[in-house]
C-alpha cells in the first residue's frame, strides 16, 4: 500500500534539500486532487462552495510552502509575458525556483493536428529553432526574473523520418540554434527520440553549457539507463530531470488510469530508484551546482506521494 503524503515532513525535507541545491517538484500545480493532502480547502471556500477559480489563482502560493520548485507547464502552450512572470513570482518566497519550458512555436518543427494550432495544423513551423524570437519573445520577458529562473526546457515531442532523415540533421539545427543563444543561462533539452542519445548529442550539449534532461516517458528510455550512458550528465553544475510517464504507457492511457490524481494507484520503483539516485548524486555535487527534479501525477497517479516515497 501506498503511503500518504505527509505535508510537514516534505516541507522540511525539501528545504533542507533545496540548501543543498537539489529542488524537487512537480510539474504544474493546479491539482484538486490534492486537495487534503497538499492543499487546504478552507482557503477556497467562497459562500459555503470550494470555488475553482480561486483556487486555481491562488494555490500556487500554498504550494510554495511546502515545495521550493515547480515546473511551469503552461509557458509551453504561451509565451509568457511581464505581467504572468510577475504574477508567478509574487505568490512564492526568494529562494523558489520556477522551470519553464519553452513555448512550442520555437521547439515544433511541424504542428500536428491539434484543434489548438487551428489554420496552422499540419504546416511547416517558419519559426522552428528561431533563436531571434525566442529571445525576444521568451527570454527578454524573463529577464528581470531570472533569481527565480532555475531551468529554461526545450522539449521536443519525438521527431519522425518525415521531419529529419537522420538524427544527425537535426544535431546540425540544434547546435546552430545553442551557438547563437547568450551563453550561462540554465538551459535543457528534453529529446523523445531514444535512438539519437548517442555520444555527439550529449557532446553538442556540453560544448554549449546545455543540460540534458533525463525524462520518464512513452518511447524513451528508463531514466536510470539514460543515467548509465556514457557522457549523459552535460553540464556539471546543472541536472534535471523529468518523471512523466511509465515508458511503453501512452499519455491518454495515464489520464484514463490515473484521473483526478488524488492517490498512487500503480508504484513504480525503477523512477523511484532513479529519483533517489539522482537526489543523492545531488547532494554529493559541489557548492553552487543544482538538481531539478520534477514528478508528474501521470506516472504512478499521485506526484505527492511518489516525491514523498524518493524523499523519505
């Protein structure tokens, strides 16, 4: 049996953790299934009723009492401006620390067939790697936020032989598009395409201070093999990772299973195995290195509790 999320002990854990450098999250927040476990409802009672829209506005800051980093789903579908930076920020203490991913309009080469692209489905993306507007667009916004600024995800969604012939193609685009980045800043790349981490690609990577970011999910890998390869950790005073999926588990199959997140239905020990692992390596780093480690409801059905059971 699962155990509960323990609030108080998570919270010291974690900041203890975070002195350390190593900061451990969820991805997104607004979660009613974690109401009780995480979240209060009293705070979004509004005439007698738990009132969602309060909720979604607000829980970002009972959320930071308790964990020191979350990741920052919705900048992937947006680019985020001034005023929702500022709005994240103002809800969490100092020391909290935001990872965002990249807006898709500079990550997918091709939109798919998603009601949200509308006209643009199934065209060519004019500004796929176009490393003018994702300084304009993304970074400059971030900027006067950057304290906050732990992680900055380029994810992309697995490539077919439609897209790149050979995975070399698209290392040739990617490290173009690293070279003309400002250097020092705490990029990641998140790859879906197993068969191209091979050793050039983590070498790009180091060349241009980038992290690769090991990620749980449908066709990759298992985060702990990704560990073992040869040259994986790119960048050492940055790593992170992301714990999303059970590889061979599609994503709709996971809502399906795992819907409305409010406890562990399936454990998984070989993530579990491998957060800790990468905690612990975290700790071990030299002073001023980080750790992002970021668990989604969609692997084992409850984020809390799977983070609880790599903490203890």
């Amino acid at each position: 049996m699962a155990m509960a999320f323990d609030r108080q002990t998570a919270r010291s854990t974690l900041a203890e953790l975070a002195q350390s450098g190593v900061y451990v999250g969820t991805s997104s927040w607004k979660y009613p299934g974690w109401r009780g476990l995480l979240y209060d409802d009293a705070r979004y009672v509004y005439r007698g009723k738990f009132a969602e829209t309060r909720f979604e506005r607000n829980c970002l800051a009972e959320y930071a009492e308790v964990f020191k980093t979350v990741c920052v789903d919705a900048a992937y579908y947006k680019f985020p401006d001034s005023r929702y930076l500022q709005d994240l920020v103002s809800q969490v203490p100092a020391d909290f620390q935001f990872a965002f991913k990249v807006t898709d309009d500079i990550t997918i080469k091709r939109f798919t067939n998603l009601p949200r692209f509308g006209a643009r489905a199934g065209t060519l993306n004019a500004h796929y790697l176009d490393a003018e507007l994702f300084k304009d667009r993304f970074l400059k916004p971030c900027e006067p936020f950057m304290a906050n600024v732990g992680l900055m995800m380029f994810e992309f969604s697995r490539f077919h032989a439609s897209d790149y012939a050979h995975g070399r193609e698209f290392l040739a685009a990617l490290d173009r598009f690293l070279g003309v980045l400002p250097r020092g800043l705490p990029y990641g790349v998140e790859m879906r395409n197993r068969e191209w981490l091979r050793a050039e690609y983590f070498e790009c990577l180091a060349a241009h201070g980038v992290t690769h970011i090991f990620n749980s999910w449908e066709a990759m890998p298992e985060v702990g093999e990704q560990m073992a390869l040869p040259g994986s950790f790119t960048r050492p005073d940055l790593t992170a990772a992301r714990f999303l999926l059970k590889p061979g588990r599609r994503y709709e199959e996971a809502v399906r299973m795992f819907q409305p997140y409010h406890e562990t239905k399936e454990v998984n020990e070989a993530v579990r195995t491998a957060g800790r692992k990468l905690i612990a390596q975290g700790r071990a780093k030299r002073k001023n290195a980080k750790a992002f480690i970021y668990v989604n409801n969609r692997l084992e059905g409850n984020a809390l509790e799977t983070i609880g059971a790599m903490i203890r």
